[in-house]
C-alpha cells in the first residue's frame, strides 16, 4: 500500500488537473484515515472542503474551510483554507462575507514566508475583486500572483485573471502575445479551462484585427473539448464569440446556429455578456434575413439581456461600495472605541500620577517639616547648653561671676522697686595658697567643690549663689535682712568646717571668712554691696579667720559674731 503522505501529495498534485483521478484519491484517503498523523488529517478536511467546491457544491467547500480555519493553528494551512473560503464565495457570490474572509486571509501573509502559499491569498483576492467587477483591484493582485509563483499552473489562472481585468478595463490591445503564451502554459498544464477560456481571449483579439477566419479556424475545432468540460460560462462564451466571427464573416446560418447553442447555454444566467452577445448576433441575422417581426423580438431580448447586464455590473458595484462602506464604518467605530479607550486609559494615568504628585508632595512637606522641628528643638537645646556654659563655673556647676552679677543686679532693681531689703553674703577661703602649695592644685580644686556643694545646701529656694572667681564665693538673699545674712554664713561656715578631708589621704582644716552686707545699710547698688561685703570680709581675715562679720553698725561697733 501506498505511504498515507505520498497519497497526499498525490491528490495535492492532481486536485484540479485530473479531477476524477483527484475524487478517487481523496475516497482512499478517508478510507484510510486511522493511518494520518493529527496533521495529515487537517490536510485531507482541507482537500474534501476542495473537493466540495470543485464539484460545485459552495457554500459547502466554505463552511467546511470556515470550521478548518477556526480549529487550524498552523498559519500555512489557515491561509489556504481562507483562501478556499473567499473562492468559493467569490463563486458563490457571497461578497460580504467574501470580503470579510479575504481581510482575515490577506492578515495571514505576514506570517507565510513560503511565496506560493502567500500567491494562494492573492489569487483568491483577485478571483472575488474579478466577481465583484473590481477589475483594477484584480488586475494588481493576479500581477502580484504572477511576480511571486513560479508554479505554472498557478501562473495560468493567475495570467487569465490578468487578462480578463485587461479586457473589461478596455486594456486588451491587438497585441496577442501574452494571450498565445499564456495559452500554450494552460495547454502545457492540461488546464483545459482556462486553456480555452484564454483562446476565447485570442479569438476577440483577432477580431479586432479582422482576422475571423482565423480565429474561427483556432477555437472551433476546440468545441469538443470546450463542451466537455460543462462549464456554462466557458461554453457560452466560446459558442457566442464563434457566433460574432461568422457573423462579421456573413456567414449567418452559422452564427445563428452558434448565437441559439449560446443562447441556450447561457439561460440560467440572466446576465452573462455571451447572453448579451448572441442575442445581438441573432438579432443582426434576422435583420438581415429581412425578418423583421423576428428581429424585433430578437431584439427586444438583447435589449433586456443588455440592460440586465448593465443592471449587473450596477449592482456589483454598488454591493461592493456598500460593503466598503460598511467594513470603513465599523472599522471607524472600531476606532474610536479605541481611541475612547485610549483616553479613558490616559485619564486615568493622569489622576494616579497627580494623585502620586500630592502624595509626594505631602511626603516632602511632612519631611520639611520634621526637618524644621528637629532642627528648631536642636537649636534650641544649643542655646540652652551654650547659655549654662556660658553661665556656670566649669568646676564647681555653680553660677559664675558675670552671671551672679546679672542675676544679682536684676534682683537687687526689683527690691528697690518693691521697697524690699537684700542682703549680700561674700566669702573666701581660708590659708587657701597653703592647701594649694601643700597637696597640689587638684586638691585645690576638690576644696572649691566641697565647698561649693556644702553651702549650695544652705539658701533658699530663691537665694543666688555664685562663685565669684577664685576661692570667693557670694550669696543674695531677697526679702532678707541682715540677720537673716548672717545666719545663713553661719551655717554655710560651719558646713565648711566640717568639710572631712580624712578620705583623701590628707588631713587639713577647711575654714572660711565672711562679709555681710545690706541694702538696709548702704544702697541697692551692686557694686556698692559687693565692696561693703568685701570689706566686711577683710575685716573677718584680719581678726582671725573663721568667722563673720557684718558692715554698717555692727562694724562700728565690735560687729562680729565669733564662730
Ligand atoms: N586649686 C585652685 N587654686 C586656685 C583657684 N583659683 C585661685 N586659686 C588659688 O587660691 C590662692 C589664693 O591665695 P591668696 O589670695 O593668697 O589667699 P589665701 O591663701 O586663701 O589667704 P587668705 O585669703 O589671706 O586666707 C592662690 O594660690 C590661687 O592660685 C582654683 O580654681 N583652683
């Protein structure tokens, strides 16, 4: 038995050269078909809906390649089945959907590299552009036909397709040429078709040249073979151009004889151009038999095959606009759904990118903002420990000389306003040079911490306490007198006496003297209180240390509260 593909190709080879040859292949095909790989069963479907169409039997052949190319991946076999599907409706003159399945066919190209397959698409655009009387159209696809195959069959259909156009185009000149060869190639095919079909093509073209009776000598002696084929329009075409020839010839009992067999061939197309054709030559015959009752109705039928012709191409014409038409109108509405979308799409890009914006810019005013805040409080916490640096004594934490002054001249402003006393405590450290120069200045400095912790026990919440440079220090006391001064240095003298220094390895007496002075005594001026205070103080060193001494009256008088 036969290999199933080569049976395939077999038929492929033979599907319109040897038609019945082609029908009993296919039969063996489908007999076999258990034997085909998935594949080979899509190919034999797509020679069966050929077949179906071949036989004539169109609206068939396309529902069969409709299912095909719906089911099809593979873009070759897709593009010879929509090529099938515009054929058939082409023949079946179904030009909407012909039209329809042509656009989806010719979208197919791109994806076929392979030439031949692509000539398929083009050929069955040209077949439906030639029934839809779109002879440019047709003519430039049957060109891109003949460019792009190289198979000779294929070159014949395509090379009639061309002619044809030409013709109904006006464009077909004496020159014969083409026609002959395009005839021998036909012949060479065994496409007797579109063999005679060209001849009749020939046959016209020596018409035109007054070359009847050779014309006549050429197609009749193909009569036989044209009529075997059984194809109307190929026999009514040959049998009324054959009818024109003896005509032109005055051979009219021939031409009738041909015009009638035309006429009869022709019936069941109300609106072929043969029709049109031989009854013209039948109504020229009785004319010039000088039958006019016969040549009246002779002619009365050529003027109706005529204008149903004429009718024909009409509505032809106006299918296909109104197709174009409605194909542009969907396309536009198409489009502009499209472009609706588009812009729906756009605007919706726009409010999430300005949403995104705001949100950035939310983003960035709340990090400015934290940044401002951070900073401030920063700043702030700066000029804070900048103003204690800048107020306190490094060693002792207490309040410096330039600071307890302010303090000290601002409180003492208020007192003066409010009719209140102030009373100023000075003090300095005892033989302090000898704590130095005999257990070293870091002792020293332990001394001035001891002593500044021990009396900064002592005031009140609202009393000002300073050191006021050295081994100096002074109180303020507000709402105070000078009493209320000099228990206060008591208490802060016997603070430092009791100062216990066994624990730094030395041991040594911690003692200090005191100056008191009042605002009740001498002015609120600082400056003034300060000096008294001090001289106060002197006036404790000089008797003996230790001790506190109060200025004004007391002085005067042996002011001194011993220790
Ligand atoms: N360790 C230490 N010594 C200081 C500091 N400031 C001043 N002194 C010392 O304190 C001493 C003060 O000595 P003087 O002014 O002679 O007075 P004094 O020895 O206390 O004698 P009288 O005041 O008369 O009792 C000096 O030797 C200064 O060097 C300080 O911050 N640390």
């Amino acid at each position: 038995a036969e290999d199933y593909q080569s049976l395939l190709d077999n038929a492929e080879e033979l599907r319109s050269s040897e038609p019945e040859r082609f029908q009993s292949l296919v039969g063996e095909l489908n007999a076999r078909v258990q034997e085909a790989t998935p594949a080979q069963r899509q190919q034999l479907r797509y020679l069966k809906a050929y077949e179906l169409g071949y036989t004539g039997r169109f609206d068939l052949a396309a529902e069969a390649a409709i299912e095909l190319m719906k089911e099809v991946d593979d873009p070759r076999l897709r593009l010879r089945a929509g090529a099938l599907i515009v054929n058939s409706y082409a023949i079946a003159r179904n030009f909407p959907e012909g039209l329809r399945y042509l656009d989806q066919t010719l979208l197919l190209i791109d994806r076929v590299p392979d030439t031949e397959l692509r000539s398929h698409a083009w050929f069955a655009a040209a077949s439906l552009y030639t029934q839809l009387g779109q002879h440019e159209l047709a003519r430039h696809y049957a060109e891109r036909v003949l460019e792009a195959s190289t198979v000779p069959r294929t070159r014949c259909f395509a090379g009639l397709q061309r002619l044809e156009a030409m013709l109904h185009l006006g464009e077909l000149a004496g020159n014969d040429a083409e026609t002959r060869a395009l005839v021998d190639l036909c012949d060479s095919q065994r496409e007797v078709l579109v063999a005679n079909l060209g001849r009749t093509l020939l046959a016209r073209q020596w018409a035109r040249k007054g070359e009847h009776g050779a014309a006549i000598a050429m197609l009749e002696p193909r009569l036989p073979e044209i009529e075997s084929t059984r194809y109307p329009r190929l026999v009514g075409d040959a049998q009324s151009v054959l009818a024109e020839l003896n005509l032109a010839l005055g051979q009219h009992a021939q031409a009738e004889s041909y015009a009638q067999q035309a006429v009869r061939q022709s019936h069941d197309i109300a609106f072929s151009l043969p029709l049109v054709n031989a009854h013209r030559v039948l109504y020229e015959v009785a004319l010039a038999r000088g039958d006019s009752a016969a040549a009246l109705g002779h002619y009365r039928r050529y003027a109706e095959a005529d204008k149903a012709y004429l009718d024909s191409i009409k509505a032809r014409e106006q299918a296909y606009l109104t197709i174009k038409h409605e194909t542009a109108q969907k396309n536009q509405t198409i489009e502009l759904l499209n472009n609706q979308n588009r812009v729906l799409q756009l605007e919706q890009q726009v409010s999430a990118k300005s949403t995104q914006a705001t949100q950035l810019l939310v983003a960035l005013l709340c990090v400015l903002l934290a940044s401002i805040a951070y900073w401030a409080v920063k700043i702030k916490r700066m000029q804070v420990s900048f103003r204690r640096l800048a107020e306190t004594d490094a060693l002792t934490g207490i309040s410096n000389r330039l600071h307890f002054s302010r303090q000290a001249e601002q409180a003492l402003d208020y007192c003066r306003r409010n009719r209140e006393d102030a009373v100023l405590v000075m003090f300095d450290l005892d033989e302090f040079k000898a704590i130095n120069d005999q257990h070293g200045h870091a002792m020293g400095d332990w001394v001035l911490q001891q002593v500044s912790a021990a009396c900064g026990r002592v005031g009140r919440k609202h009393d000002l306490f300073g050191r006021l440079g050295g081994e100096e220090f002074a109180f303020l006391m507000v709402g105070a007198d000078a009493k209320a001064g000099t228990q206060l240095a008591q208490q802060c003298r016997e603070n430092i006496t009791a100062i216990d220094t066994a624990n730094t390895g030395a041991r040594f007496r911690v003692t200090a003297s005191f100056g008191v002075a009042a605002t009740s005594d001498a002015s609120y001026d600082f400056q003034a209180l300060l000096a008294r205070a001090d001289e106060a103080m002197y006036r404790s060193k000089r008797e003996g240390r230790d001790r506190v001494t109060v200025h004004g009256a007391a002085m005067a008088t042996p002011g001194v509260l011993p220790a």
